[in-house]
C-alpha cells in the first residue's frame, strides 16, 4: 500500500526537496542546483537521470551533507526535519546513506573494523551500547549473505584493491548493514557488467520492504530494468525538467537528452 | 570550512595528558650541577666497584670538552639546556628490598599508570583493563625505574629457572659484574657523542637483561620509567644480551608528569645479538609533551643502538613516540654478522608544539645483510616531524639489502614533515630501495568515513590508525591495543 503525497490526509515524506538552490563554496558565482523540488514518500524509489554536469552527484552529496557546497535557498526535509544543521555522521546515523559513485580507499583500515565503527557509531546515535563482537560478527554474515558478497571481502582493506563492481557491492553491502532507510545510489550501476549489475539491484531490491526508500541516480535507463521506480526526473542544468512514471525512462533511452536540448555526444563522451 | 580548516582550528584545544600526576615522597636529590664530585656522589650511592667510577669520570672529561650538536632540524628551536641547573640523581629515600618495602605512593603511581608490580598475570599497558581480549592477557616481567632508581623488578624468580637475568642496572652491576663489564660500553661507547656521553657519566639506573645460549626468553620483559622529581634529568642505561640462539622482546614505556618547565631525558641503550640471537625492542613513548605554546614537556635525547654480532642474528626495534616535547633518536643496528638483518618500525607523532627529528641507522659490515626501515610520521597541530636515516653498506657487505618506506601524513596546516634519507653504498653488489610519501588527511576520505555516521574525530584516529597499521602489526598484541589507544588520546587535540 502506497499513499501519494498531494493531499492533507499524506503520511510525511521521507525526503522532501524544496526549491533547492545551491552553489559550490569556493565559486560562489556558478549555482549548481536552481531549484529542485522532489518528494519522496516512504517506500518509493525515485530516479534521477541526466546527462553528466546537470548536477546529479551534487544533489547526492549534498544530501549527503558534503561541506564543499553552500546552500543558497530552499530546504532539505528528511522525516520532516530540516537537514541544514546536521553533520554527515547525523545524517548518516539518522538513517540517510549514500551510495558513492567513486567509493574511497582507506589504507591499512579492514572493512570489518570501519564497518565496526560505524554501526557502533549509529547505536550510540540512538542511545545503544557497542554490539559485541559475535552479534556483530552475526549481523555481518547474515547482510553478506543478503546482499550476495563474499564475507571474504569484509578482511580486506575498504576499497583496496577492490574491482570496480565489489567497490558497488560492497557499498550496497555498508548500506544493508547500517540498515538505513533512506539509500542515494550516485551512479551505482556504472562501469558494471551484466552480472555486476545485477547483483547490485537484486541486492537493492532485497532491502525493499514498503518503508525503505532508494533514490537512484544514473546516467543509462539500464539500472531501472533491475530496480523498477516509481518515479523518474529529468534532471538538466540544475533543474528537473520533467517527472515522470518508470516509461519515462524508456523514453530517455529511445530518444536521449536531445528533445531537451543536450548536446548527446559530448555527453557520451563523458 | 572545510574539515581539514577545522582539524587545524581545534588543534589548539589541549589535549589531556592523563599520566601528569605527581607522587608525593620523600626524596633524595643530588644537589644541581655536575662536576667530578656529582659522579663520584652517584657512584658512592650506588656503592659501584672502582672500575666504573673510572669509566664515568672518563666520560665526564670527554664530555666537559664536548659542546652540544646543533645539527638537529627544530623549526622552533628550543631555550638552551643549563647543565648545571639540573639535578642528576633523585631517588626515593627508602631503598626497598622487596615488594612489601616499596612506598605504597610509588606502588599506587605504577597501578594508576596501569603497571602492575605484583605479580599477577595482568596486563601491562599504557591503559590496561577489561577491554582488552583475554588472550591478550600474558604475564610480563616489569622494572620499574622511578627516576633515578629501579624500584622493583618482577618475575626474577621465574626467569631465573629459565636462566634468563633481568634486573636493574645497580644490581646487575653488583650481581654479575663481569657480564656488565664485557658488553656496558661496547655498543655505543663512553665518547659516542654528547648525549651518550652525559650519561655514560651520571646513568644512575636502568634495565640490564641477559638471555643465556639457546634459550628463548619465556615471557616479554619491560621496563617502565617514570619521571616524578622537578627539576631532575633522567638517564638511564639499559643493555641487553642475546647469546647464541637466545630470543627475547622486550617492552619500555615512559610518562611523567605536566609541568611547566623542561626536563631532560637523556637514555642509552645497548643490545647485542651474538650468532642467531633475536632481539626484539619494543618502546611506547609517552613523555609529558609540554602545552600548546610550547611549555614544558620532556627533552628526550636518546642513543639507542643495537649490534647484530653474529651470523644470522636479528635486531629490530619498533617504537611508538607519541610524547615528549622534542624527540631526538636513531635506534641503529650494527649489522655484523654475515646474514644478519635489522628492522626499525617507527610510528611518530606530533602535535601541540612537539618537535621530533627521529629515523635510524643501518651499518652494513657482513655479507647478505639485510635492513628494513618503515617510519610513518605524523604531523597535527603545529607540529614538526623529521626522518632522519642512514643506509650505510660497507666495502665487505656484498649483497647487502635496504629496505626503506617514509611516510608521513599532516594533519591541517599549521604543522610540518621534513626527511632527510642518507644513503652511502661502498659495495657495488649491495642494494638499496627507497619509498616515501607525504599526504594529508584527504577530505575525501573523512567524508567517506563521516557519511557512514563516523564522527570526524574519530574517522582521523581510524585513518591515521590504518597509516600505522604495517608498524602496529609488528608490536606484541597487548601493546597493539594499547598503541592504538595512546594515539587516539594523543591526537584528541587534533579534531575536537
């Protein structure tokens, strides 16, 4: 059961965007995002696609809470609160997770001691004491084995030397465990194979239980074939240029950005 | 702002230097100032057979025509050191015999500093207690040297029936005079240079440990040194001898506490590995590092040297520095014996307005000897972090190998990283490679950690742990946990 959200009677929306402005701290000159509005009800998947440089990963990691941008107006919502005072450890811990597109390596620091970190870092967010060491270990296996990665991965060091698709699974992994509600998926499905990029949805789509909200954001209609949206925007030159059901998307794929103005081979070249 | 602008900001918050008590004795001091009668003051005391007070008072002429070494990169260079205004002997006024006479205030400042000095098989560590996993848990054998006196040693019964010795320096000068006249000396000698020299002249305590043939030292050994007196210098010897075959890992940690004025900390340390020995050298340093405008701290000027004296020995030291308000040492090994190797695993940190110019020196002498040198520096705060190193191969050290790897991170940009790596190759079949790096904190990666709910504070403690990881592995477990710990408190001021 899913209420959309334009009447009194909605429940309150996951994630509401209003009239998002936004612009790079150290270039104050160039707005990046010129008013987004989006709202995304408990439960619903919402995907963004546009070409590279319409600001798609800005708006991700701008929720994220990325201190390099500068909100000039508008607001971020999330559970109905206001986002803007909240580190990226609260908003994190608060149950926001952003999948990266270019996930970073941490020398010298196992996966299973970040990870560690954080699901310790998020109990004493909610009051909790440290798990122990089985029942965490516990709770590893069982989103390994959710999410289909080798609980092998998890002795390595994060993201060292990992290939580009167990780099994508393993943050659809870290969002599993730290069993956020809320996962921005900034280009998860590039650079992947056909394989790849199916374990990834299936691993998305197992999280998907009627609360859980995703807010997919890619470059190629592909992804929307393994996890089906809701929602599709088109987002271009800072702003959403068009909403849309999951046909959207195809439309996209069928004619590309061109109707909207894009230039598609500098696109592709990117 | 960006994080790292503000890990620069909040360095200036003072840390908490949680081993600045002091301990309220009696004692005993020399009065300041250091002449023939100084020397033959602590001799007496020490009631040393004549031919020590000769090698002292040898000391002390060198060192009266010495003048102190400049060479020493300190950006913020630091007030002269008034020889004479220091006191070179302070010891509590009642020499205890057993465990039972130790002033139940020295025994409380040991258990406040988390070494027990009873002997339960309990932990030793900079923090102790029940986080650490059981299997963690082993007994070690501790001196304890309480500035210028060792005020127990554990577990000597024990090692006895292993015929391994582990004492003070005083009693094993009493006890086993002819070990220590053989070997005191002969790895950094009476005139190696001012510092050594000082202390050939006036070391008034210290760790002497000798593992006989073929015998693997069945428990780690550790010396705790504790600086408590103002005003007092602190200069202890240690030696250590590995005979044939003998394996032994040995652990020294050091604090003492806050106070506003400058305090010396000029130590010697000798091993020697004779054939197939291993010695394994171990040292957390956490010396009071003095305030963030520089006020006080410990002077730590130390000459640590190891020889591998045999074929197929080993020596390899591993230090953690996180304190002191100058660092200033080069724990080398002599590389000897054909086969043998040497190791130097270095983790330094500075923060506040710490100074460290810290890096070894591996002399290559026989064949197929090999070195591995990995130094990982720190800089937070204003900082200053130097390596300094020296890969020496001799015209007889054919096939000799170095490995060295330099890294350092900064944190914020207020501090420091300097490295100044020697290479002077005389064998044309030796070889040498060299890695080093300089990088930050990258915001990237904070803001990787922080968007998993990781505070930023404690994202630069797990990336600088991570940094360290390659040097911590190489610690006895126990002192793993623990050098983790000391480097989270000791970056504390860094991030807030």
């Amino acid at each position: 059961m899913r209420m959309k959200g334009n009447g009194s009677m909605s429940p309150v929306p996951l994630l509401e965007i209003r009239n998002l402005h936004v612009r790079l701290e150290d270039e104050p000159s160039v707005e990046i995002l010129k008013g987004i509005d989006l709202k995304i009800m408990p439960g619903e998947v919402h995907s963004i696609m546009g070409p590279n440089g319409s600001g798609k990963s800005t708006l991700a990691q701008v929720l994220a809470g990325k201190e390099d941008y500068e909100i000039v107006e508008g607001q971020i919502l999330f559970k109905g609160q206001d986002l803007s005072d909240l580190g990226p450890d609260e908003r994190a811990n608060s149950g926001i997770f952003l999948a990266f597109q270019y996930p970073v390596e941490i020398p010298g620091v196992s996966a299973m001691q970040f990870l560690k970190a954080a699901v310790n870092a998020k109990r004493a967010f909610e009051g909790q004491g440290e798990l122990d060491a089985g029942a965490l270990l516990r709770h590893f296996r069982a989103k390994a084995l959710q999410i289909n990665v080798p609980f092998e991965m998890l002795k390595r060091n994060v993201n060292e030397g990992f290939s580009g698709g167990e780099k994508k699974r393993f943050e659809i992994f870290q969002m599993a465990v730290l069993d956020s509600v809320l996962g921005i998926l900034d280009e998860s499905d590039s650079g992947l194979d056909i394989d790849a990029l199916r374990i990834v949805s299936e691993g998305v789509n197992s999280m998907r239980d009627g609360t859980r909200s995703f807010l997919l954001i890619t470059h190629y209609q592909r992804l929307l074939n393994y996890i089906v949206p809701d929602r599709v925007h088109v987002l271009i030159g800072g702003r959403i240029v068009k909403s849309g059901g999951k046909d959207l998307a195809l439309e996209l794929e069928e004619h590309g950005y061109a109707p909207f103005g894009v230039n598609e081979s500098a696109v592709a070249s990117a | 702002m960006t994080s790292t602008e503000e890990v620069a900001r909040l360095s200036h918050e003072r840390r908490e230097y949680k081993y600045g008590f002091v301990t309220d004795i009696e004692q005993e001091f020399a009065s300041p100032g250091l002449d023939e009668g100084t020397v033959r003051f602590i001799s007496a005391k020490k009631q040393e057979p004549e031919w020590l007070l000769e090698w002292r008072l040898k000391a002390l002429r060198k060192w009266q025509e010495m003048t102190e070494p400049t060479w020493v990169f300190l950006p913020y260079g630091h007030p002269p050191i008034d020889y004479q205004a220091i006191s070179y002997y302070a010891a509590p006024k009642q020499a205890p015999k057993s465990l039972e006479e130790v002033d139940p205030k020295i025994l409380e400042t040991y258990e406040k500093l988390g070494i027990p000095l009873s002997e339960t098989r309990a932990l030793l560590g900079i923090e102790g207690g029940p986080e650490t996993p059981a299997e963690a848990r082993r007994a070690v054998a501790v001196d304890a040297v309480f500035d210028s006196v060792s005020v127990k040693t554990t577990f000597q019964e024990e090692l006895k029936k292993a015929g391994v010795i582990f004492c003070s320096m005083s009693e094993a000068v009493r006890e086993h005079p002819e070990l220590v006249r053989q070997y005191l000396g002969s790895v950094v000698p009476y005139s190696d240079n001012f510092f050594a020299t000082l202390n050939s002249a006036v070391f008034s305590d210290g760790s002497f440990v000798y593992v006989p043939k073929g015998v693997k030292c069945p428990m780690e050994l550790s010396t705790y040194f504790r600086i408590n007196a103002r005003n007092t210098g602190q200069f202890e010897r240690t030696l250590i001898v590995a005979d044939e075959g003998a394996e032994v890992s040995y652990l020294e940690g050091c604090t003492a506490p806050v106070r506003d004025e400058h305090q010396l900390h000029a130590a010697v340390v000798e091993l020697v590995a004779m054939k197939g020995a291993y010695i394994k050298y171990s040292t957390i340093q956490n010396w009071y590092p003095g305030d963030e405008t520089g006020k006080g701290g410990i002077y730590n000027f130390v000459t640590k040297r190891g020889i591998c004296k045999g074929d197929d020995s080993r020596i390899s030291w591993t230090q953690v520095e996180t304190g002191s308000a100058i660092t200033w040492k080069y724990p080398s090994v002599v590389l000897q014996g054909d086969r043998s190797k040497g190791e130097f695993y270095s983790v330094a940190l500075t923060n506040l307005r710490q100074q460290a110019d810290t890096g070894t020196k591996m002399i290559h002498i026989g064949r197929d000897t090999k070195s591995t040198i990995v130094s990982k520096g720190i800089s937070a705060g204003e900082g200053q972090n130097t390596y300094r190193g020296l890969v020496q191969m001799n015209k007889g050290a054919h096939r000799a190998h170095n490995y060295t790897q330099c890294d350092s991170i900064l944190i914020g940009d207020k501090c420091g990283a300097h490295t100044f790596p020697y290479v002077d190759i005389r064998n044309p079949t030796a070889t040498a490679e060299h890695e080093a790096s300089t990088t930050k904190i990258a915001e990237d990666q904070l803001f990787y950690c922080t968007a998993r709910g990781i505070s930023e504070e404690d994202a630069v403690s797990l990336l600088v742990n991570g940094f360290c990881k390659q040097v911590f592995s190489e610690l006895p477990m126990e002192f793993a946990v623990e050098a983790n710990k000391l480097l989270a408190v000791s970056l504390e001021g860094s991030v807030g």
